[in-house]
C-alpha cells in the first residue's frame, strides 16, 4: 500500500482540471496563470489545473481535427483571455467553433476573460459569440463579470 502512494504523489494529480488557454499577449498569459496559481494555492493544491496556452496567431494555425487526433485532447475547459490586443477575430472564434463540436456531450466548459480597458462593444460580440457556440454544444459558459455588462444570464452560464 506504501508503495501505490508513493506512486500516486509522482504522477500527475488524477483530479486536476485540464484547461486550454488562448490569449492576446504575454501579459494576459501571465495574469490567467497567476490567477489559477491563486485559486490552487486557496484550495491548497498544488497541481489543480494542467494548462496548454496558445497565443491567438498559433492556435488560429492549428488544424483543430489533426491537434485532437494528436494529443488524445482531454481538455475540459477552454478560455479565451484578451486585453490588450483586442477582441479576438473570426479566425480564433472559427477555431472555437470547431473545438466545442469536438467536446459536445463531455461536460466540458467555455469560458471568456476579457481583462484591461476594451471598447464594450467589441467584448459584447465576443461574449455572445462565445456564448452561442457554448449553446450550441450543449457546453457550460463561464464569463468574466468584471467587464460589468448588461449581458444576460441564460441557463448554463456562470458569471464568476
């Protein structure tokens, strides 16, 4: 019994949360980051989220079919993160598209954080964009509340 313990502390946490980033900037990488580092050290787990971050021009490259087909994706939920540059384009959300047709009936989740000082018409295309595709595929919406819009809550969405 010791020694399945042992084994169970090296491998990878069993329960940890596995999270597709796609982001603007650097800096919008970091701050989600130190956000789920925050939210691991509260709930006082070390290895709470497994994170792939992709910077917006890189996913937007990537054949959604061949990537899933190549790395088993296991991903439970993705985010879009942006600030700085700006709202994110048809490209990225083509991408998402594909992305939640793949994980349709997975209980997978969507989620958007738009961070800094953004034009709120801009932000509001993106939410509602994101928000059908989530629909959609019968996944779960997470959205951002700092942005402060007058959006909507509908049944599956959770205004953090």
């Amino acid at each position: 019994m010791k020694t399945a313990r042992e084994d169970s502390s090296t491998t990878t946490n069993p329960h940890a949360i596995n999270v597709l980033l796609a982001y603007d900037t650097a800096g919008t990488c970091g701050a989600f980051l130190k956000m789920l580092d925050r939210i691991s050290t509260r709930l006082r787990d070390k290895k709470l989220f497994n994170v792939k971050a992709f910077k917006f021009g890189l996913l937007e490259q990537i054949d959604p079919r061949k990537w899933a087909a190549a790395s088993a994706d296991e991903t439970e939920l993705a985010v879009v993160a942006f600030g700085e540059v700006g709202a994110p384009g048809a490209d990225l959300l083509r991408w998402v598209e594909n992305w939640a047709a793949r994980h349709e009936g997975m209980n997978a989740a969507l989620g958007l954080l738009p961070m800094g000082a953004l034009p709120g018409k801009s932000v509001r295309r993106v939410v509602r964009a994101l928000r059908d595709i989530a629909t959609r595929h019968g996944l779960g919406f997470i959205y951002d509340a700092e942005g402060r819009f007058n959006l909507l809550q509908d049944a599956g969405t959770v205004v953090a």
